[in-house]
C-alpha cells in the first residue's frame, strides 16, 4: 500500500468512539491503509477491544507517546482524522498541550503540513464554553478542516447525544478530497 493512502484515524473519548469498526472498514473499502490512535481514555474504554482493532487494521494502536529510541511502528500519514474529537481534544490541541499522543501527532502535524481534518463530538453546553470557539478558531486559522456546524458535527442538548448519527460518511468524505 503507498503512503500516500495511509490515513492516520486519532480519536478520544466520546461515545463515537464505542463503534470504530464499520468505521475502518469502510475507510479500507475506499482504498485506505488505516492506522488508528486513541487517546489514553479512549484507549481505556475500548481496552478489551485494542486486539481485535490492531488485527482490523494490521498497525498497532497507538495511545501513549514513544519511549526515546522506540521506533515509529506505523508508515507516514497522508492525512489524519482526529474524530471523535472530545472538548478537551480540541482544546488541548488548540493550547498546544500534548501529553496525549494523539494531541501531540496532531499539533505537530499543522508543521509539517499533514493534511489535518477533525469532527469535534461535544454538547451544546460545552460548545458555549468560551474557549471552545477559540480553539476551533485557531485550529481553522491553522488550516485544519473542523467540520463542526453545517456540514458537520451539529451540537447535542447535554444528555441527547445520539453516537449512531455521528456523521462520519461526512468525515471520510472531507478526507478523500484533501
Ligand atoms: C459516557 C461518557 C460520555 C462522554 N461524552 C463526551 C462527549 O461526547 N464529548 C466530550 O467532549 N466529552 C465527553 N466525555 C468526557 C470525556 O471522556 C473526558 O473529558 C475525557 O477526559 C476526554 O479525554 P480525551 O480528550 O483525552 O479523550 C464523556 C465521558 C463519559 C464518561
């Protein structure tokens, strides 16, 4: 598979993240070498998952830093998907807080011009946090594509989130025309 469809999927921990699966596949089926990467409490939500998700898509999951000298187990990304991307995802993205490792892919990738797409999954009560729409102001400013609004992720009311809707057809459809 060329590097040129490796497409890094990085997400944390909302709901969407429960059903990654027809997510993959249906990424494969579009031609996509998928590795995936979660953030610590993804990965802990999804701990007895990780084997069958590492056989899906034949790259480890990642979801803490390397150790100094370990190597880079996947190919390089040709685009990543940061989706689910939780409030605390975005906003340590955007404050350039990189203790997770999906965090820190992500923010190092707007320096390196690795096409950057991500579906934030928040209520309606965090969206009105007032550093939520810096963060996704400085994200766009950054070129990152935040599908997040018309044509993307639209706010729940707290306690009315619905998983299932999760708009990822969107999302891939964003990342096959980076
Ligand atoms: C059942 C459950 C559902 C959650 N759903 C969301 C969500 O949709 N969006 C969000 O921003 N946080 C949600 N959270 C909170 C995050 O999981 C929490 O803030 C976590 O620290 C995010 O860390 P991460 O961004 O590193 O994954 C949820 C937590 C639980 C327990």
């Amino acid at each position: 598979m060329p590097t040129d469809r490796v497409l890094y999927l990085l997400g944390s921990a909302a709901p969407p993240v429960l059903a990654l699966p027809p997510v993959i596949k249906q990424a494969q089926a579009a031609g996509w070498d998928v590795c995936l990467g979660l953030s610590p409490t993804a990965a802990d939500w999804l701990a007895d998952d990780l084997g069958a998700l590492e056989s899906l898509t034949g790259h480890p999951v990642r979801h803490r830093h390397r150790r100094p000298g370990q190597v880079d187990p996947w190919p390089p990304a040709a685009v990543a998907l940061v989706a689910p991307a939780t409030f605390n995802t975005i906003n340590s993205w955007a404050l350039g807080l990189t203790s997770s490792f999906i965090v820190g892919f992500a923010a190092e990738a707007i320096g390196k011009r690795i096409p950057l797409v991500t579906m934030p999954c928040v209520n309606s009560a965090l969206a009105s946090h007032p550093q939520f729409g810096r963060s996704v102001d400085v994200l766009r400013d950054a070129g990152v594509r935040v599908l997040l609004g018309d044509g993307g992720f639209i706010p729940n009311a707290p306690g009315q989130g619905q998983p299932g809707a999760f708009p990822w057809e969107r999302a891939l459809a964003v990342v096959r025309d980076t």
